[in-house]
C-alpha cells in the first residue's frame, strides 16, 4: 500500500511542483526521506523554516512554477507566514506542506501539537481543489507513525497550469481616451519579467512621463520619459496609470489624500494600493496591453513635458561633489552592479535610493524585489533561492535587513556562489525613519527607539559562513572590489558627514 506522504507527494507532482525546501524533524522525517531518495527533483535542505519559506519563495519567483518547503509539525509551520503572506500579494504559487500529528490530537497540548490546520487564514488555499495556482497553498497532513517506504524511486513532474485570468480592457481604453494626454503620468512598480517588453513599447507609444522603480526592470531602457519623482511633489498629475507592484516612493502615498487625481492600476493581485477610491485591472500587466491594441496617440505631448520637466542634473551634480555621501555610493554602485547578471534590492530605502540615485543607462539583466508586504524580513533568504542556480549575482540589503535574516547563508554551500556579490549598506540602523518629516520633531530617545542605531561589523558574519569579505567607505573603495568564485560580501559604509549634507 502506498504511504501517506509519498500520495501526498504524488499529487504535488500532478499539480506541477518538482522543487522542494526541506527542513526536517521526527513528524516530517518520512517525507523528507521520500523526497531525497527521489530522482527527478530538486531538494534543497534548510534548518530554519523561515528563511526556507522565503528561499522557497525565491525559487518560485526565478522559474515562475511552485516551490513546496516542507516542514515538520508545531512552531515549524508558524515560522512559514510572513513568506506565505509576501507570496499571497505578489501571487506566487509558493506551497507549504507540514507534517502534523493525528487528528486525536489537536487541542491536547500533547508535544508539538497546535493548530495547524488552516493557520495562515485568508492569507493560503488549504486544497488543491481551491487553489488557482496564482498564490500560496497550505497543505497539512496528519502522519501517523509507522513504515514509509524509503527505496529510490522516479519522480515525473507534470506541467504547471495555473488558471487563467479574464480581464477587460475597456477601462484602459475609456482611461486613456479622454482627450490629449496632458496630465497623464505613468508609474511603475516592480513588474514580473514577462510584462517587461510590452510595458516598455507601450509606454514608448504613449510617450508620457514615467516614474519607474528598478523593480520594474524597465527603468534604464525608457530614456527621456523616465522622470524623478519629485517633479510632481506638490503638483500632482490629473490622471495616473499605475503599471505592477504598488511604486515604492512618496508620490504614490500622497495620492492617497488626492483623490482629485485619478487613478488606474493594472496589477496581479487586483488591488488598488490606496484606500481611496481607484480603478483597477485585475490582471497581468502584458495581456492587458496587448489586449488594447495600437494606441490612438492624440498630440504630441512628449516636447512640452520635456521642456517643462527639471532634469535629473541637480541630483547628479551632488552625486559628484558628496561622492562618498550614501547617495554618492549607491550611485557608484549601481553602476557596478551592472556587470551583474542578476539584481535583488531589499527593502525599502535601498530601492528608493537606486530609483533616486542609480545610474539610468544600462538596464539590469533581471531584477528582484520582495514589495508584496514591505517586509525587511526574508530578504536575503529570497535571494539565495531567487538566484540559487545563476552565477553573477548581486544583491543589496539594509543594514538591519541582513542582520534580521542572518542564517540565510547557511544555504550558500548548495547555491551558484560564482560572482556573487552580497552588499549590506551599513549606514547604522533604520535610516529610512531619518527621511521621514513626520518623526524630524522627535526627542533623540524617541528617533533612536525607531532608527534602532547599530555598530557592528559584519566582517564577523562573512568569517561565520565563509564568504569572502571587503568592507568600502568611499568612493576609490570600488577599485578593489573584486567577484571571485566564493560569495563576496560588501560592506558598504557611508561618510555620515556627508550624507547628511546631501
Ligand atoms: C518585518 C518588518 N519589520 C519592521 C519593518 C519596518 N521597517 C521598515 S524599514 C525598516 C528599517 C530598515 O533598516 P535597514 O535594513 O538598515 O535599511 P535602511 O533604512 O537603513 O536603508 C524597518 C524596521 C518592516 N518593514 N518589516
């Protein structure tokens, strides 16, 4: 008769997933025995069930098919939520399977028992037959103890099939149709790869300003209709046309209390990212646009906005006279990073500052970023499993964000570690909370309890997993930064003085 866990693992073949995080104890112990005696499927070993959940993230995100991270019963379940969460608003088929005890035993209190059943909420499908495949599954399964078969055996993964989306496209049509496309701006967030290139010509035919985080992975390539953000900094557009994952910046928060500017989303998850009124298309940002069709273009709008519209110079002359300031080196950088063949950017001040202050010529062959829920946990994990079989990978985090996730690279022995480059901006704490005028009247006490001021060297971090180390302050720092076959972690450190200056 065939065991519980190798049925269970049959369906998951059926359903299109062949790449499995495991992380063991006694409950799951025959399913990570059957998954490791498999041929034909990816395993990939973890011991702490956040970080797998989030490596398991990562994987779905590089090959677009689901990732299963496999847990044992108890708090090891729990561990799996702020991933589950990320992959519910970023729709990615990310599957957690955890092993539990009988069902005689829950609410006993007996050894690692809790509720399993259904803990991640509205936030996971718990059944195949409720899954669309455009999100998480929970899949808990009760074991009891006895014989599981753990002889070599052949895996055969079908093909993954999510359902497909319907949409219309008549609200983008009505949208752009009102007259000349003076006041329209358009905003991108990240966007999944696929939507890249019919982003960019549509955007190329409408011919609109453009505020493009580097998530979107267009931003280098749109040239004179990319714009700064803060062009419209009190001086709102009419209308705005959002394309993908909510945009990082400022902007995009003040349209909140402006509902005099009218909003159009077109993203995956079908929210509209504001609580105010908003229209949205619920639906992959490609189709979409290659439902509309030619765009009746009406007047040449692109001369006067180009007139109008200050510059990036401002912003590039300072780069040049605070070269060391955090700006300055993330300006430098970004430009480095280009050699890459991958870019991840964690949240949240480092994108804002790539948007801000990257270079804008050379587009990054892919880029990643975890936005489904801001989270600054995770990050480092997700890239590991976002990149795990690509050389030249490069990825930058906060300070707090790397030290949040610092098992993340236990994985690095069963990654692609050929030129890849972790950077950690250690600008000494939460400096996003600095920019925020809201907090500028606060007591030092009250700004150090948020900014949560740190001093540590990370060098300790690159000795504990074996990662080659340079630690850079200023700009000359660069000449020595050097990708080689083992992971290479950059420490990058701003001139206080200077940053604050700029
Ligand atoms: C899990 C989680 N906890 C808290 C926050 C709130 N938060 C947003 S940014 C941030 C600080 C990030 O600091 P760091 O990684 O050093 O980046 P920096 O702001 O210095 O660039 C915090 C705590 C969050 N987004 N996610």
């Amino acid at each position: 008769m065939m065991s519980t866990e190798r049925e269970m693992i049959d369906e998951l073949l059926k359903a299109g997933c062949g790449d499995f995080v495991v992380c063991g104890g006694a409950r799951n112990a025959g399913l990570v025995a059957l998954l490791e005696a498999a041929e034909g499927l990816q395993v990939w070993k973890h011991f702490e069930e956040r970080g797998a959940a989030f490596f398991a993230l990562g994987r779905a995100k590089d090959h677009g098919q689901p990732c299963a991270v496999v847990t044992t019963s108890g708090t090891a379940v729990a561990e799996c939520l702020p991933a589950v969460i990320e992959a519910h608003y970023t729709c990615k088929p990310l599957i957690v399977l955890s092993a539990d005890r009988p069902v005689e035993f829950r609410g006993s209190g007996a050894p690692q028992v809790i509720e399993q059943e259904g803990i991640f909420g509205s936030y996971a499908a718990t059944s195949f037959e409720e899954w669309d495949g455009r999100g998480p599954l929970h899949l808990n399964l009760p074991i009891e103890e006895g014989e599981v078969d753990f002889g070599p055996w052949k895996a055969e993964v079908e093909g993954f099939l999510p359902e497909r989306m319907s949409f219309e496209v008549r609200s983008l049509r009505d949208f752009l149709d009102s007259g000349v496309f003076r006041g329209i701006i358009a905003m991108v967030g990240g966007l999944e790869p696929e939507d890249r290139e019919d982003a960019f010509y549509f955007l190329k035919e409408l011919g609109i300003p453009v505020i493009a985080d580097v998530n979107s992975g267009i931003r280098e390539a749109l040239g004179d209709l990319l714009v700064p953000e803060r062009v419209f900094t009190g001086n709102l557009p009419g209308r705005v046309l959002r394309l993908g994952e909510v945009p990082v910046g400022r902007l995009w928060r003040d349209l909140e209390d402006h509902s005099g500017t009218e909003v159009l989303s077109i993203c995956r998850n079908g929210l509209p990212g504001l609580a105010r009124e908003s229209k949205v298309i619920h639906a992959q940002v490609g189709r979409v646009i290659r439902g509309l069709g030619p765009v009746d273009f009406v007047g040449d709008v692109r001369d006067d906005f180009l007139k109008a519209r200050p510059m990036f110079g401002l912003t590039d002359e300072k780069l040049e006279s605070l070269p060391d300031s955090e700006p300055g080196l993330v300006g430098l950088l970004s430009v480095y990073a280009t050699t890459g063949e991958s870019l991840f950017i964690g949240n949240s001040l480092p994108i804002r500052e790539w948007n801000d202050f990257g270079q804008r010529v050379t587009p990054y062959a892919r880029v990643f970023a975890n936005r489904g829920a801001n989270g600054i946990d995770g990050q480092v994990s997700t890239w590991l499993g976002a990149t795990a079989e690509t050389v030249d990978s490069w990825g930058v985090f906060g300070d707090l964000t790397a030290l949040y996730d610092l098992a993340a690279p236990a994985m690095l022995p069963q990654v692609e570690c050929q030129g890849r480059v972790l950077v950690v901006i250690n600008n000494g704490g939460g400096k996003i909370f600095d920019h925020l005028p809201r907090l500028a009247e606060l007591t030092d006490n009250q700004k150090g309890a948020i900014v949560q001021p740190q001093e540590v060297s990370l060098k300790g971090w690159a000795t504990m997993w074996g990662m080659d180390y340079l630690r850079i302050e200023n700009r000359e720092g660069f000449d020595d930064l050097e990708a080689g076959e083992k992971t290479l972690l950059v420490e990058l450190v701003p001139d206080p003085v200077q940053s604050e200056q700029f």
